[in-house]
C-alpha cells in the first residue's frame, strides 16, 4: 500500500512540475566551434511556469549559465537568453531545473546621455558605441557611429561619462581598460548606414528622438529616429533599432526609411580617415572589414583599430567613394533592411589585422547559419 502511495505522489509531482526538468539541445551546423554565442528560446516551448517558479540552466559539465528572461508587453515570461558554447558539427545539452539562479553580471548597457550633448551610447563585453543627438546640432554631427575601444567585459560607459565630465579623467586617454581615439566627424564612422542616391551618400545629421526597447545583462535595444532626412529632392523620417548581445563581434541595425516610394540603395559606410589603413571587402559574402592604426587625441599610437560590416541581403556594389569604403543593397521606402556593424582592438581579442577579418567572415557565416534548438 505505501508501495502505491510513493507513486501516487511521485506522479502527482511530475504532473505539477515540481520534478520538472526540461533539456535544450543546440546544434551547430557549421565545422567551426561556436562560443558565447546568444541563444533565445521560446518559453512557451519550454511548458514551464516562470512566472511562479525559478530555475537554474546548466550545461552539459553541470556548470550553471547565466540567462535572461525577455518579457512581453504584459510582462508574461516570453523567452529566455543565454550564451551557449557548441563544437563544431556538434550539439550541446543544457538542462532546466528549479532553483534560484546565480545574479547574472551585466555585459550589455545602451542608455540616453543628456549630460554629454545628448549621446546615445551603448556597450556589450567587445566594445562601445555612441550616436549624435540634438544638443550637438550647431556642431555638424551625422548619423555616423563613433566606437570606444575596450579591453574589459566590464561596462564602461557610465564610468567613462562620469570620469569625463565630473572628475576631469579624459576617455580620450588609456587608463588600463581602453579609450575613444576615433574619429567620426561628418561621415558614417563606425558602419553607419545612408541612402547613396544619384551617385551621392545622403549622409544624414543627429537623431531627433529615442526609444530605448530593452536593457539586460545579455541583451540590449533601442531605437534612434531622424526626422527631415533629406535624399534628393525627398525628405525621410529614418528610424534604426539597434541590437547589442553579449559575446558578439558586431551590432544588428533595422533600418526604415518612411517616405516617397523612389528607387533608392542603402550604402553602409566604413570612414577610411587617411585611407592608409587595409580595406577588404567581399560582395559575395556581404562583409567588409577595416584595419588601420589608431592614434589617440594626444597622438599616441594605440595598436590597431578594426571596423566590420555584413549584410545579409544582396549585396549589390562594393567601392571606395567619399573617404568611405561602401556596399550597397536595393532598398524600397517602408521596408526594414537588416545589417551589422561595429568594431574592435588590437588590444583586445584581435591581435592581428587578419585575426579580425577572420573574425568578421566567421561572424557572417554564423548568422547564415544559425544555431537550431531543440526542446525534450
């Protein structure tokens, strides 16, 4: 009789989900190994109850992983992120068991800066970023993206405003975890994106407005919009919602151009500064990569600075115009375009220009082919 009861009660538990455990396998396709690569997996595949319980996601070495969950507009549980690491042609087991996880450390940040002539800057544990807002109008900014180096997983961001602008500590100068030597001026920087119409880069000015979409250790969203965005004789409102994830070589851009239907391109721009650098750029694969030496506001060498760009569409054109190095894809107003973008250090990660431009292919490749999920 207690025979029976035990199974009773070990079967009501099952059905409760207190014994719950659910495993996701991550395949990789690729003969390359994948590491730290971010993940997403639908909650609702994972029939559990977030929203009452917690659970702890391990590895197949039984190490806990950090995630994220994402919320929907009812702030439900609508999925989960996490890095995961796969051999090449290999797969790796990750289990869900309940239990509290650890406090997971912060690799992405994206914020609006008013104290500093209305930037918007963001970061993940690779680099940083920054675009121009309306405080810097009288300033002749552009839609360009400007890139701080860095060479911690820690965020800088705010340290860096704040060392700047209260405690007289230059970000234009190394002080052990990477500095801003780039050059932006009125160009498209660091993989910034412009209409290239009646052969002209209608390079555009600050953003208007900001909408920031999420903040989270692993992940990162906003959107940036440019009211009167002139392209020929036609004005555009452009909105782009840029993507950080944790452990990624480049940003995800979705652009949008509302407006006049007319036959456009979108060049995406890489600025060459003196043109003294290493440019390599492939049509078929959708990339181009940048590398050069940076020198800091002091003139102090700085090893060497990298910029990269993919494009998954079709690309149509690559060249050098405008001390930019250009690729161009048919675009049709009211469409989003989807890119990638940003840069990298010879200082961190990237010892060698070529360790870069492998870096940039491997990168096009992995969206190509992405990770497949499974649920058991």
């Amino acid at each position: 009789m207690k025979k029976i009861g035990f199974i009773i009660l070990a079967s009501l538990l099952l059905i409760t989900g207190a014994f719950a455990q659910r495993k996701i396998v991550v395949s990789n396709s690729l003969g390359i190994d994948r590491k730290n690569e971010l993940v997403e997996v639908n909650v609702l595949a994972l029939k559990l109850p977030f929203e009452t319980k917690t659970y702890v996601l391990k590895n197949n070495q039984n190490k806990e992983v950090a995630y994220q969950l994402i919320y929907n507009k009812n702030k439900k549980p609508q999925s989960i992120l996490f890095q995961a690491d796969v051999k090449a042609n290999g797969s790796t087991i990750y289990s869900l068991t309940e239990g509290k996880p650890a406090v997971v450390k912060p690799k992405t940040f994206a914020r609006f800066v008013p104290e500093r002539k209305d930037d918007f800057a963001w970061e993940n544990d690779m680099a940083a970023y920054r675009m121009y807002g309306p405080a810097l109008a009288n300033e002749n900014p552009s839609n360009g993206v400007d890139f701080w180096s860095k060479s911690t997983e820690n965020l800088v961001v705010n340290q860096r405003y704040r060392d700047d602008i209260y405690n007289g500590i230059s970000y234009h100068i190394d002080h052990g975890i990477g500095l801003d030597f780039y050059k932006v001026a009125h160009t498209l920087g660091c993989g910034g994106i412009a209409p290239f119409v009646d052969d002209k880069l209608w390079i555009g000015d600050h953003f208007t407005s900001y909408k920031v979409l999420e903040v989270g250790p692993l992940r990162s969203k906003f959107k940036l919009i440019y009211d009167s965005v002139k392209v020929g004789n036609s004005i555009y409102t452009e909105e782009i919602t840029i993507t950080t994830c944790a452990g990624s070589l480049l940003n995800k851009g979705d652009v949008k151009y509302i407006g006049v239907n007319q036959k456009m391109e979108l060049a995406t721009g890489i600025y060459l500064h003196d043109n003294k650098g290493v440019l390599t750029q492939n049509v078929a694969n959708g990339t181009s990569a940048y590398a050069e030496e940076a020198v800091s506001d002091y003139n102090v060498p700085e090893g060497r600075n990298y910029v990269g760009v993919y494009i998954p569409a079709k690309v149509n054109k690559a060249f050098k115009a405008v001390e930019h190095g250009l690729m161009t894809s048919s675009y049709k107003a009211g469409d989003t375009f989807t890119y990638y973008f940003g840069g990298g250090w010879s200082r961190w990660h990237y010892p060698t220009d070529e360790s870069w431009f492998n870096a940039v292919n491997q990168f096009a490749q992995c969206i190509k082919n992405p990770l497949k999920i499974t649920i058991k």
